[in-house]
C-alpha cells in the first residue's frame, strides 16, 4: 500500500463516520495526505484529518479522531490505529500489505513516482539563456543543471512543459562581440570593452577559414561578416557544449526575429491599448510604477532605438500569445532588480503577475581547488566555463553537484569531495545504491534466483525492521517528486535519494537477518525472493530520481 492509496482510504473512512452520524460530509477535503512519524514507535503513518474537521462538523478532535480510528482498524491492510495528542492518528499497516509496495514499484517501472497533479498546467521554462558571446560560465551551467532537472520534474506531474534558450542576438554586446573577433583577426589588443581570451582568436580563425576576403572588406562589412558568423559559430559551440551535458532544448528563440517579425511594435501597441503607454522627453514609457516598480521604464529612446526591457516585453507577450499559461524565467544573481520591472509588466498586458509570470534566481558557484575558488578558465580567459567544470568532476557529479542545493544559496564545489570513490562524495553514495542492487540482481540470476511471478510473491516476508524502513523511504518518492515540482525545488529529490533511500538501504543489506542470496547450499526461498523484490524496487525509486536530475544510474562502479 501506497501513502496515496493509504490516504484515499483514510479519507473514504472519514467519510463512512460522517455519514453514519448524520454530519455535512461536504466539509471534506478532495484528498489528504499520510506522513511518516519523526519517530517510527508511533507508528507507520500519521494522519491529522480529524483535527482539520473537528470545528467544521462540531465533534471535538479525540471522539472524532476514536470513530475514524475504529473505522480505519477495518480496513484491510491497517493492522492497528492508535490516537495521540489531541486527536492524531499514528496508522500501523500489516506486513503484506507494507510489502505489496515492492511489486508496486517494480511493475510501474519507469513510471513510478509520475503524477497527474500538475495536469492542465501548460509552462514556458526559460533558463541559461546566454549571450552569444562567450562560452556558458558557471553560472549558468548552474542554471542548465537546475532547469533541465526542474522540466523533467514538472512533465513527471503531469504539466506541458516548453523549455526554451532565449537567444540574445541583437543588441550592443553583439556589436562589441564582432569588434573583438575583427581586431583578433587583424592581430590586434581586444577593444576596452570587448571580449578576451583564446575563443575569441579560435572563432575569429574560423571565420577568416570560411571567409578568405573578410580582411579585404571595409572596416563595417567585415565587422558585420564577424558578427554574423562569429555569432553562429559560438552559438554552435554552446548548444554543443549544453548537449554533451544532456540539455537540449524545445526552443531555441531568437532575439533578433522579435525586431524582424515587428513584435516590438505589437507589444507596444498592446501595451498602449491597455493604458499604461506614455511620451516624455522625446521617449516612449511604461508607466510600471502602477504596479510597484521603483520607476517608469522606457520603452524607445528619443532616438528610435529599442530598449532591452522592450525586447522583454514583446517576448512576454509572443510566449503568452503561443498559449503558455505560466511564464516561469530563471535568472542570475546578478538580476534580482529585474522582478520588480518584470512582474509590473505583466500587470501591465493585464495579466496575474502572481499566475502568469514567475521568476526565480539562482545564486553563485565557485569552482574550488585545493582550497582555493579557481579564478578563470584556460580557454575563456576571465570566467570557469561548463567544459572547465566538466573536465574538474564529470557530467553525473556536475549535474548532481548544482541540483542537490537549493538555488538560491550559493555554493562552492570542490573538485576533491566531487571526484573521490566513497560515501562522502553525495553522487558516489547514491550512484552505488544503483550498481550494488544491480550487482545483487546479476549474482541472484547466477545462483538461480528470480523474483518469480507476481502471484507467487509474499510481501509479508518483508516484515523485518531494516525491510519495513526501507519499504517507507522508497513510498515517500511520489511526493517528493510532487513537492519538489510545485516548489520548483530539484533539490529535494538529491537529498531524499542520499538521506533517506541510500543509508535505508545500505542498513537493509548489512542486516544478517535480511540476506537477499542464500548462503553456500542454502535452498531458494520465498524471502529470498521476497527481498529481491525490494532490492529490484530500491533500484527502480533510484534510477528514476536520478532521471530526473539528468545523472545515470551505473549498473556497474
């Protein structure tokens, strides 16, 4: 039995006591939830339903919670009810069907700890969204990580989810960009506010390879030569580099198309429609401080020129217009003040800016070295790149490294901790949880033991202390993965796999009293199958929430 299942039951006998004394079984909630006790003598799960209806049906909380426990000791599978406190209900399950949930979980398979809650919801996810004019830093593999890991979260609860690379390919520092690959090709010094490092002299070689004459061209069409091929060819290398991390994304938006396609003009023309358009000192304005933004924001220059928060705009609009609910952007340290001015321009299309638009930041990472943050990377020259990290502890450790915290604390990876083989290491721990209930299952093929047919397996065989802990660490997964999309928190399926599966399992493996193979001659029986099932049940609950995070689930190590 699942919490879930566990849960409809308690509602059904909520509903069984109401209406047997005549009371509004209306106040019911659609579903509750279960919980595991802090403390496993009290019980397997815990419910406080009858503390939540005792003022809506006038039955103080302690008699209310006496005629649900006498209703839910009926059921099958309860083994026991008993009321605490002012009117808890601390749940014993027998040991069948506490061990059913084995069979559950290997027969779901990949699907186990998917959900519907998230259903209907259709979301836009925009994350790392670079400049093309550089390799991906850091921070925003941070953000690759994060993001990857949080769509794979929101479409296992059911949303239809858009990920998408907003591409900034227009603008000032695509100018300054294309400066900078002229002058390297002309063996120049970078301009002041240009761009350094070996990439700049590698794609500036590129180009020229392509383009043999660029160097004969006036000084503005060989820039614009740079700026055009420079500006694909870095493209080219992060989406490369992004891929070879296991991000891929549905969309990949060009800033530019937003001024081709003439949407800028669109959003203004809806932004004006709406009210909150006006014209001072020569430029175009959104009045946002209507909607609490610390000032007005200008949408056109005096000149004619566009601002970025007009290119904002007309992209809000153009996701909002392809029919996405919920426009979620994750951003940079670097960006808190955008929420302000981003939220009040939702307002100002008319829409929820509490429903429709949502903004998350991400805090920084260091690269740590011997003790040391290392400062910048060979190639790049000023930053630590996706590769660079890469290179320092590995794709799995990387991924698992910038999910397993919550983005908006900073940390600092160290290159030591992240490349050693032992249980200190966060990704190792749970990543050898895989590969030994793998390795169990290959030496239990060797000796001749399979989990045999459904029908023939006998989950009251799992009725051992170190069984039934594990048995509720693996139930607890299809919640996590639901609290952790809702609270757009990836993080908390890294720490449910290495707090609460890992260590559950490893105390059910070292137990002498729960041996999976049978020892020397020892005959093949019943619990050894029985705990094969739970073995095959651990990998499964392990390799789906590594899934999730984007990291592989070694067979071997």
């Amino acid at each position: 039995m699942t919490p879930a299942e566990l849960a409809e039951v308690v509602l059904a006998a909520a509903h069984a006591v109401l209406t047997d004394r005549g009371l509004d079984s209306s106040v019911l909630p659609e579903r509750t939830t279960v919980e595991r006790p802090r403390n496993p003598e009290h019980g397997d799960y815990a419910s406080t339903l009858a503390l939540q209806l005792s003022k809506k049906v006038g039955v103080p909380p302690r008699d209310l919670a006496g005629a649900l426990a006498e209703q839910l000791g009926r059921a099958p599978g309860v083994k026991s009810v008993e009321i605490a406190g002012p009117g808890f209900l601390n749940i014993r399950l027998d040991a069948a069907a506490a061990g059913q949930l084995a069979r559950t979980i290997v027969e779901a398979g990949a699907d186990y700890g998917r959900s519907e809650r998230l259903a209907g919801q259709r979301i836009n996810l925009e994350f790392v969204s670079a400049n093309p004019t550089g390799p991906v830093h850091i921070g925003g593999v941070r953000w690759a990580a994060v993001g990857d890991a949080l769509s794979r979260l929101l479409r296992a609860t059911g949303a239809d989810v858009g990920t998408e690379y907003y591409f900034n390919d227009a603008g000032s520092q695509i100018d300054r960009f294309a400066r900078s690959l002229l002058a390297a090709a002309k063996g120049e010094a970078a301009p002041e506010d240009g761009y350094g490092g070996a990439y700049i002299a590698e794609i500036a070689a590129e180009v020229q390879a392509r383009r043999p004459e660029v160097l004969s061209l006036d000084e503005a069409a060989a820039q614009e030569v740079f700026r055009v091929e420079g500006v694909a060819l870095m493209f080219d290398e992060i989406r490369s580099s992004l891929r070879d991390f296991g991000v891929e994304f549905d969309t990949y938006f060009n800033e530019k198309d937003l001024h081709d396609r003439g949407e800028l003009d669109l959003a203004l023309a809806r932004l004006r429609e709406q009210g909150h358009v006006f014209e001072a000192e020569g430029a175009t304005w959104l009045r946002t401080t209507e909607f609490g933004d610390d000032k007005d924001r200008v949408l056109r220059k005096s000149n004619g020129e566009w601002t970025y928060f007009a290119a904002d705009c007309a992209y809000y609009l153009d996701k909002r217009e392809r029919g996405f609910e919920r426009v979620v952007i994750m951003l940079g340290a670097d960006h808190h003040g955008y929420i302000g001015r981003m939220k009040a321009m939702a307002a100002c299309f008319g829409d929820d800016p509490e429903r429709n638009l949502e903004i998350l930041i991400g805090q920084l990472v260091n690269l740590v070295r011997d003790g040391a943050p290392v400062r910048m990377s060979k190639r790049a020259g000023t930053v630590v790149t996706l590769e660079d990290l890469v290179e320092a502890i590995g794709v799995d450790a990387s991924r698992y490294a910038l999910a397993r915290y919550s983005s908006d604390s900073p940390i600092d990876i160290d290159v030591e901790l992240w490349t050693r083989a032992s249980r200190e290491n966060p990704v190792y721990y749970v990543q050898y949880v895989a590969a030994r209930t793998a390795s169990v299952a290959r030496n239990a093929a060797e000796v001749g033991l399979t989990r045999g047919d459904a029908d023939d397996f006998r989950p009251e065989l799992l009725g051992h202390e170190k069984e039934n802990e594990l048995l509720k660490a693996l139930a607890e997964f299809p919640a996590v993965v639901s609290t952790a999309a809702e609270l757009r928190e990836p993080h908390r399926v890294a720490r449910y796999l290495e707090e609460s599966v890992a260590p559950a399992y490893h105390r059910f493996f070292d137990e002498p009293a729960c041996r999976i193979l049978p020892r020397g001659d020892e005959p093949v029986g019943d619990g050894n199958r029985a705990r094969l099932w739970l073995n095959d049940a651990t990998r499964t609950v392990v390799a789906n929430g590594l899934r999730l995070l984007g990291v592989s689930a070694p067979e071997r190590m």
